[in-house]
C-alpha cells in the first residue's frame, strides 16, 4: 500500500542535542511538506519542498533545517537553535491526480528534556 | 492573506444526534477547502474537499459540507453521530500559492469533538 511513513513515533532529546525526523513516502509524489502541531494552535508550515533538492522555508523555519536528496525522502532536522521543540510533527506529501489534496503521515512526538 | 477560524473548540453531542462544526475562512476569492479528522496522537485524514461546482460535498464516513460563499463559511455536518466519530476536526483553506508552486494549507485551530453514549 502506499502511504507516507514517519519514524520514530516518539523521541526524546536532552536540550542542546540535535535530532532528526525521518518522513518516507512511496506515493511518487513530488511535493513534501513539514508541520509542527501544538495544542490549540493547529498546524503551522515549517519547510516545504516542491522538487528534489529545492526546499523553501514555511511561517516557523528558524531553528529547523530539511533535506530533499531523493524524490521519496524528506528529512527534518530539529537543531538546539529551536528555543521550544517539544511538539507533534507531521509531514505530508501532494502529488499527481490528488494535486492539493495533502495525505499525511502518522507522525512524530518529540519531547525535550 | 487567507486565514480560517473555528469557533468552537470543544463541542459534545450524544450518539445518534446531529452534528454541525463550524468554519469560517477569510480569503478574496472561491479557496479549495478542507476538512480533516486527527485521532488522537494520529495523522490527518482527509475527510472531503470543495475545488468548486455543486456546493454540497459529501465525503466519507457519512459527512458532508456546504460551501455558503455569502457567509465564507464551510460547515461540516454529519446526520447522525457515531461514537467512533469522537476525534479532532480541522478545516483547512487553500488558496495562497506557495514560491515555487502549489498551494499554502492554512488550519483553523482545531474542534475537539466528544460523543456522549
């Protein structure tokens, strides 16, 4: 089945270290997107890509950095610039037929000790 | 800029009763518009969309919305209330485009839905 895997479900980080959030998809779809949901708050852009190896930052890029090497693969990094990382992190990809519809992934709790 | 409010941050109803969600968006013109459905500790799912023509979608799990371009409203309704309904409900609108292409999702907060047995 196709569908978007992140990993691990849940992560926890001393303050200071770095931590990357792997987000997987077999959809072939070409664009990528990167969320941090807080309570209350909804979900918020973090980075974005629409191709390999072109990103663009979302509304709340400082403190985070991604990569876009392989068309399938999305990775987050959540570096110690990041004042308040603990949160839900989700990703989401579009693509193909579905173009705007966004299909996300289970995603990832990060909590900072 | 587009923006989305849902008024309603916790609703409960009793199975078998309506239910009705609130969303109201603000952009200029006719945005694509979403609502999705969060389990807890879970991704989104998408629940139905509208891109434009017949105003009233219907979408899965017997949910259904009306676009009211009047009020910039997007309503979510379903019939009759299942318990396994009970979830986080975002509408999302869709219509800044994003620099290098594509469409900029911005969620409304969220209704936290609970279902009375």
């Amino acid at each position: 089945d196709g569908g978007i895997t992140q990993s691990p479900k849940y992560l926890f980080r001393k303050e200071g270290q770095n931590v990357t959030l792997s987000c997987e998809q077999n959809l072939n779809h070409d664009a990528m997107y990167w969320y941090r949901q807080d309570p209350g708050q909804g979900l918020r852009l973090i980075y974005y890509s629409q191709i390999v190896n072109d990103f663009q930052k979302g509304d709340i890029a400082e403190g985070y950095s991604v990569s876009r090497e392989k068309k399938e693969s999305f990775p987050l990094t959540v570096t110690s610039a990041q004042k308040n990382p603990t949160a839900f992190y989700l990703c989401a990809s579009i693509g193909g037929l579905t173009y705007n519809e966004q299909f996300f992934g289970p995603g990832t709790r990060l909590t900072v000790l | 800029a587009q923006s989305v409010t849902q008024p309603d941050i916790h609703i409960t109803v009793s199975e078998g009763a309506s239910l009705e969600l609130r969303c109201n968006y603000s952009y200029g013109a006719t945005p694509y518009l979403f609502w999705y459905v969060q389990s807890p500790g879970q991704g989104l799912q998408l629940l139905l969309k509208y891109f434009s023509g017949d105003t009233l979608v219907q979408g899965i799990k017997g949910f259904e919305a009306e676009f009211k371009r009047s009020q910039s409203s997007f309503n979510l309704r379903k019939p009759s209330v299942h318990w396994s309904d009970a979830a986080e409900y975002f509408c999302a609108v869709g219509a800044e485009v994003l620099t290098g292409g594509g469409n900029k999702l911005t969620f409304g907060t969220g209704t936290q839905l609970k279902v009375e047995l």
